[in-house]
C-alpha cells in the first residue's frame, strides 16, 4: 500500500490528466481516489466529477499505458488529455440524447400495443400484438440500453457492481420474459415496462450529461479571448508574425491599437489606454507608458506599442484565470446529490432482495417459473424511476417556470445550491449597474455645442464617444460640418469648423468623484466637461431587499477603483471590496466558505469567471462575456435585477418539492416491495406500479409551475 504523499512531495511529482466519461455517481469518485492511491507508481488522484476528468500524481518513472491499466483495473476506460486547458469533452450527451429518442418513440408505439391487450384482447390477436411490441422493443432494448449495459459490464468485469447492475438485469430478464411468454402463448408481456424503464432513466442521465459539457465550455470561451497571434519585431529590424503558441519569453511583439495582445508582457515603448476590463473588470480605459505590465487579452484602445513577452501560452494570465476556474469547478463537482447516496446501496439491496426472493419461492415449491417471475417483479417494482425522478423532475419544471421570468437554469443542481445560499456578493459594474455610460449633464450644451459633439463624437471608437453619439442621436441631433476631423490616440477628435479648432478629448482636469467624462472645446471658449454615469439596473433595491428578506446579505466585490464603487455601495447601503483581481475574489468567497457561508456570486465580467465557478451557486447577466456565461449556473435576461431573488425563491420551493417526491418514492418503495416479494405483484404491475409512482412524482414536480409569479 502506498503511504501518502506530503504536499510537497505531490508538487513536485509529474501530473497526467486523464478523460473518464464513465464516471455515473459519488461512488466512482471515490473509487477512482482512493483505488488510484494505492496502485504502484501513483501518488495521489484527483477527480473532477463535473468534467469527468481524473488528475493522478505518479512517479516519473511510471508510464502512460501503466496509468490506463490502474484506470482500468477499477472499471473504467480512460483517455489521456494532453492539453488540459483545450481539451474538449466526448460525445456522450450526443449518443445518450438519440438513445433517449429512440426509447421514446418505441416507448410511445408499445404502450399504444399496449392498450389492446389490456382492454381484452385474446388468442392470436393478443399474440399478434406481443409480438409487434417484441419486434420494437428487442432493438430499442438493444439500442437504448447500451450505456447502462456498457457501465454494468465493465463494473462486473472488474469484480465492482453499480446502480447499472440491477438496472441491466431487471431489462434484460423482462425483455427475455416477455419473449418466453409471447412464444408460449402467454397471456402478459412486459415489452413496455422495459422500455419505459430506460426511457426514464435515460432522461435523468442525459440530463447530467448536458450539465458536465456545458461546465467545460467555461475555459474554452476564455481563452478565446486571447489573440490567436502576435507580429513580433526581430533583431534585423524586421517583422513576421508568430502564432500564440509559438510565442517566447524575451520577444518583442508589435501591438496596434484595436488589437488585442497575445502574452503577457511590459511595454517597451509607446503610449496608449488599455480596455483591462478581462482581468479587473474596470470599465474606464487604463492609460500606461513605459514599463507597465500588459496581459494577453486585453485590448489595446489608442496607440501602436512595443511590449517585450514576460510570458506567454499556460503561463499567462488568462491561462491562470482558466486553470483557476477548473479548481473551483472540481470543488463544486463533489456536491453530492441525495440520490447518487442512494446509489450506494441500491444495487447490494435489490439483488439481496431479488435472489432471496427467487430461493425462497423455489424451496416453496412454486418452480423455477413462477420464482422468476417474482424475482424480475421484485427488479422492476423496486427501479429507481420515482427516485431518480424526484429531482430532475422538479428542476426541469422549476428550470421551465424560470425560463419564462428570463432566467436561464443550465446546470439542475444549482437549484439545489441557490436554496442553501445565505450570502450574496455582486461585481458592479455590468452587474448592479447597466454597464452602459451614459452622458448626465447634456442640458450643458446648447443646440450648436450638440451638433459640435455628435459631428466629433462619430469619429471615434471610444467607448465614452459612442455613448454620447447614441445619446445625441436619440434627440434626433443633426451633427455639425467639420473639416479634418481626425483622432489622436491619447488625446481625442480634433477638427476645424468655421476657422475655429474644435475638439472632443480627456478633460484636463480630473474630476472629483471619479465619473467617467470628457471634455469639449470650441475655439477660445472654456471647455464643457460632459460627465457620464453607469445608471442602475432597475428594481436593484426591490432585488437586494427580497434578497434579505430570505436572509440573503449582500456585498460588493468589484475591480473598479473605490472612487467608482463608493457612490454605488452608498446608494444601495451595501460594503464593498474594491479593486479586486480573480484570485482576490476567490479569496473573499473562500474566507466566506470557511466562516460556514454557502454564497452567491452575481457577475458579468471575464475576471469574475473563477469567482462564479467557485461560489456555491452563481448568476450572470445575458451582457455578460462567454467565459462569464459560461461559469455561471444560470443566466438572466433583461436590464431587471429582480430575476436574482426569484431564483433563489423558485429554487427554495424546488428543495420543498423535492423532499415531498424522495418521501412518495420511498413510502411507494415501502408498500410495493412487500408486494413483490410475496408474489402478489407481475412484473406487469410492477411495470405499471413503478410508472406510477413516477407519475405521481412528475405531477407533484408540476405545482412548481406557479411559483416564479
């Protein structure tokens, strides 16, 4: 047995990441940790459930094929991923999304079968019937069945069971009982009970499997926020471009304004404002000269730069942002769901259940026959459905009431962590504000100094120059006549108009409170300095007040300057942490998670992308980025705060409903399996009953309908 590793002999230790797409419940997890840590030449393995991914710690010495067999020995087929930050997942929601089709259309076509022969049909019509079901089901049973019978296989291949073991035996011995039955002429066949028993279970699996891939889209839409290359100057004094990947420390790349930078770097020569929103999500450019550092992804807004490489590919820091969003996505992975608890002793205590059924009915003398029969009962009438229902059914519907409020739910279980948060922090700008600026004081300018800025203000690109043309131009502004307009990077829009030089740039001065602004001058006259604010979105108090009125306090954790933040904190009566980067995010949510807070994270920007993934639970506006998007759990529409509360309401009454469907599930279990054993029950009516109970559990599901109003 190996004896564990100390932290820092683990670090030191080569790491290979492996993909595991057969990783069903809590179970595999702890099998894969703890079976990997004692295998030979293994340190240490570290799973992240929600990618499916396995990270082992191992010798130098041991080899790729040594670490797929290891994997393999425990049941599971593994794939080496060579570039954990661009890996991409398999293609598991695909194939179990057409088995999940399949086992519907058939399920549907076999009940309509169904109906004849529980309605009376007889004789050869009612053969007629089993047969036409067997001809659909046998295929679909096939088909449909194959991921339940791949992961029974390889678990029993390798001396394990899982909740795939009973669930492949009870639809295989159905179908093949209800073949015996139809050739002898039998009065009842269970085509149906088969089929619909995948058809349920696939759904909850497809389900998870849609959650897992949407988890992993969060590092890709990061990264592609980095330019895909760089023109590097070399030492003759010419150029060529190089591909990111290709990039080395030392190098010096030629950044033009509007491009965005491929490595991290610190600028050689040159001025210019930076858009450095990636990493701080500050919404005001960022002015740097000589020697300030610069990171991938960011945009340069004014002028050309020479930046000489400090780093660059995984040593980035967007690359950092990426590999920090994967550690709190595996944190989050370990949730453990109270039906996967079940799964532990679900497959031991039906087998349990079935075999000493069939032993006892057969030393009673009731013959191999009819213990069967009681046996493949016992199986179908004790299929988790109803279990494994009571919560993806509840979050489907409550994912649905949701939709219609603009709130998109893309991960079931975060209804499950929405209700527990008791804290909830919020980046600020594009999250309690708009992110929008707008010009506040236009009342300033006269009609001639209007028409002066919108002529100037269409010139150029700057974001503060785009929100005063809008703004003119909504008043149906004309713009004025002006010759040589042009922009000057750093400075802003000059031109002449009337013999008289007019221009629109940085005011002079700063101003007071921090506010966004710029200035414009005509001639000789004293410059009008029109300030810009990032307005609230609407019923953010109303949203922050239904947030405590559930015990939700709420905070400010933003990278914008404190001069920016603090009006904002002021007006909402809220703290506020300012100038954060991602790691300082974390940091508040970890010191939060240690003090026994589970906490809400609400934000928008590519910085906010690790704090999202690590909250207990995490919202994200539609403005927000992909990588933001895609960290979140769930996404909401609209300039409206108040789908942020609704959530958390909706999913509190989620929790309700599911306690009430794990309650009928098992009092169902509770009176049925009896039933079963005693031979009171074919596995017909265990079909029905088992369909049942799964109905009863969808149609409590469906009183959450009402409760996003």
């Amino acid at each position: 047995m190996n004896a564990p590793a100390p932290a820092t002999a683990l670090a030191a230790l080569p790491e290979t990441l492996f993909s595991v797409p057969g990783m069903r419940c809590a179970g595999c997890i702890s099998k894969l940790e703890n079976g990997l840590a004692h295998a030979p030449g293994i340190a240490a393995a570290r799973v992240n459930f929600t990618a499916k991914r396995v990270t082992i710690s191992h010798l130098p010495e041991t080899t790729l094929p040594e670490l797929v067999s290891a994997i393999a020995q425990l049941g599971f087929d593994a794939q080496p991923l060579l570039d954990p930050l661009t890996a991409t997942g398999d293609q598991e929601s695909r194939e179990l999304l057409k088995a999940l089709a399949v086992a519907g259309f058939a399920a549907m076509n076999i009940m309509l079968l169904s109906v004849s022969v529980w309605s009376g049909a007889a004789g050869g019509t009612r053969d007629l019937f089993h047969w036409l079901s067997g001809a659909i089901a046998v295929p679909t049973v096939i088909y449909a069945g194959r991921p339940f019978f791949k992961s029974a296989w390889g678990a029993l291949k390798h001396g394990h069971t899982n909740m795939d073991v009973p669930i492949s035996i009870g639809v295989t011995l159905a179908t093949a009982l209800s073949l015996f039955e139809t050739l002898m002429h039998g009065a009842h066949a269970y085509f149906d009970g088969a089929v619909m028993l995948l058809f349920f279970l696939l759904c909850g699996r497809w389900l998870d499997s849609v959650m897992r891939d949407r988890a992993r889209d969060g590092v890709s839409a990061l990264l592609k926020n980095t330019a895909p290359g760089a023109l590097v100057l070399e030492n003759g004094g010419q150029s060529r471009w190089i591909a990111a990947g290709e990039l080395r420390q030392g190098m010096t790349m030629l950044v033009a304004a509007g491009e965005r930078l491929a490595a991290d770097g610190v600028v050689a020569k040159g001025q210019s404002r930076l858009d450095a929103s990636l990493l701080t999500g500050e919404s005001a450019p960022v002015p740097l000269g000589p020697g300030d550092r610069i990171h991938a992804g960011t945009l340069n807004l004014d002028g050309p730069l020479e930046v000489e490489i400090t780093a660059a590919g995984a040593e980035t820091a967007v690359a950092d942002i990426a590999r920090l969003m994967e550690e709190a996505g595996q944190s989050k992975s370990r949730y453990v769901r109270i039906a996967d608890r079940a799964a532990r002793w679900y497959a031991p205590a039906v087998h349990t259940l079935a075999l000493t059924s069939f032993i006892g009915w057969m030393i009673a003398g009731a013959g191999w026959h009819h213990a069967l029969l009681i046996a493949v009962a016992v199986l179908i009438i004790t299929c988790p459905c109803a279990l494994g229902l009571a919560v993806p059914a509840a979050q489907i519907v409550a994912a649905g009431a949701l939709m219609k409020r603009g709130v998109l739910v893309k991960d079931g279980s975060a209804l499950e962590r929405l209700a527990e948060v008791d804290r909830a922090l919020f980046d600020k700008t594009g999250t309690l504000t708009l992110g929008r600026p707008d010009p506040v004081n236009l009342d300033m300018l006269d009609a001639s100094g209007k028409s002066i800025a919108l002529a100037l203000a269409r010139v150029s690109r700057h974001p503060l120059s785009q929100a005063l043309r809008r703004a003119l131009e909504s008043e149906a502004i004309k713009a004025a006549a002006v010759d040589g307009a042009a922009e000057t990077p750093g400075a802003g829009v000059e031109a002449m108009m009337n013999g008289q030089r007019i221009r629109l740039g940085r005011p002079e001065a700063q101003v007071e409170d921090g506010r966004l602004a710029c200035a414009l001058s005509v001639g000789d006259a004293e410059p009008v300095t029109i300030l810009f604010e990032d307005a609230l979105r609407p019923d953010v108090r109303e949203s922050l007040s239904g947030l405590a009125a559930m015990g939700i306090e709420s905070a400010i954790v933003s990278g914008d300057r404190e001069s920016a933040v603090r009006p904002v904190a002021a007006q909402l009566g809220l703290s506020a942490q300012t100038g954060m980067l991602p790691e300082d995010k974390l940091a508040a949510i970890a010191a939060l998670d240690a003090a026994g807070h589970k906490v809400l994270m609400v934000g928008d920007g590519l910085n906010d992308g690790p704090a999202l993934a690590a909250g207990h639970a995490s919202l994200a506006p539609a403005s927000a980025s992909d990588a933001g998007q895609n960290a979140a759990d769930a996404i909401f529409l609209g300039d409206s705060l108040d789908p942020v509360p609704t959530a958390v309401r909706v999913a509190r009454a989620t929790q309700r409903i599911v306690r009430q469907n794990f309650i009928m599930a098992i009092g169902y279990n509770v009176i049925a399996v009896p039933l079963a054993i005693l031979g009171l029950v074919t596995p017909l009516i265990a079909a029905l009953a088992m369909s049942g109970s799964s109905l009863i559990v969808v149609a409590n599901a469906l009183r959450l309908k009402g409760s996003a109003q």
